[in-house]
C-alpha cells in the first residue's frame, strides 16, 4: 500500500487540491465525492488530517470507514 506523509495528506483538504482525504488509525480514505465532507469540512472536522482521537467525540463508530475507499496509509 502506498505511503503519505502527514504534509502530504494536509494538501488533500479540498482546498489545495480537488482531493479531500482523512486519515483514520493509519489508514487514509478518500471522501471526496461524499455529501458529507463537502468543501472539505464535516461539522466541526477538516479534512487532510488524522482523526483517529476525533473519533470519540463522533455520534458514529468507526464502521463508516467501511465505506469508503483506501488510498494509502498515513506515514
């Protein structure tokens, strides 16, 4: 599986760049084509970041990731 760096995630936030990823546990998932992260932003979440220990606070468990597609894992 492809490595990214954290720097190189942070450019995938939908504003530098047509990409919107998030990292979860390691593992990096594109969400760009989902309702629920347009613009880059998913209620008080921004993309291009880690948000493995925003989790907790989230009214989901982690089975969302499920869904959604790898595109690497976080360096």
């Amino acid at each position: 599986m492809k490595k990214y760096s954290p720097q190189q995630l942070a450019l995938r936030n939908g504003q530098d760049r047509d990409e919107i990823w998030i990292a979860y546990q390691g593992i990096i998932y594109d969400v760009t084509n989902s309702r629920l992260w347009k613009n880059g932003t998913h209620y008080e979440h921004w993309s291009g970041q880690d948000l493995t220990d925003e989790l907790k606070d989230a009214p989901h468990t982690d089975k969302v990731f499920e869904t959604l597609r790898v595109i690497g894992e976080l360096n």
